[in-house]
C-alpha cells in the first residue's frame, strides 16, 4: 500500500500516536463513560490526526491553515479532558504525565506548521 503525503509529516505520526493513547487509555474508563468522556477524548483524539491528514490534501495555504487551526483546538479539547479524567481518577498519575508530554509535543510540531504555511 502506498504511503499518502499526510503520512510523512512528523505531526501527523505523532498525533496519530497520540490518538491510539487516548483509545488505550480509555479502554478502562468506567461504563457509564461509554457515551460521555470516553467518547469525547476519542473524538477529540482522533480529529487532530484527520485534520492533518485533510488540511494536507488542501492546494492553498488558507485552506491548509484551516485545517491545522481545527486540529489545534481539537489538540486543546485533549488536553482538558485529560486533566479532568485525572482528576475524576480514570488515569493514574503516570499516564496523565505522558499524555501532557505527548500533547505538548504535538502541539509544538503543529505550531511550527501552521508558521511554515505564513
């Protein structure tokens, strides 16, 4: 199969990864969760990957941007739920640390993106 364009953007690889966290880590959440946090963390978790992957097919800067404008605040919607799922105590200490780390690291690259297309 071939490799799309979208796939050998490092942010696209690290957000992907991110996503994949957030549907490892809310495997254990709770079943009354199953409709609201749980769900809401893979959404959030997966948009940010696919609007990369989305934004990359766009031909103008302004349409890329769009995108990659989505993806960051998808990015953010994470990051909140992340410390709200720590906080109601469905991930430990050690897990909300690397989803943090991950996050801010996806972030970064996204930024350097979004200034590359100015």
């Amino acid at each position: 199969m071939q490799e799309r364009q979208y796939q050998k953007l490092i942010v696209w690889k690290e957000a992907h990864k991110l996503c994949k966290k957030a549907y490892e880590i809310t495997k254990n959440f709770p079943p009354d969760e199953r409709y609201g946090l749980k769900s809401q963390m893979r959404r959030s978790g997966y948009s940010v990957p696919m609007n990369i992957a989305e934004g990359n097919s766009k031909r103008t800067k302004k349409g890329k941007s769009q995108f990659l404008d989505i993806a960051v605040s998808s990015l953010e919607e994470f990051h909140y739920q992340r410390l709200l799922a720590f906080e109601l105590g469905y991930v430990s200490k050690e897990q909300q640390d690397d989803l943090l780390d991950h996050i801010q690291r996806v972030g970064f690259l996204l930024h350097k993106l979004r200034l590359s297309l100015r």
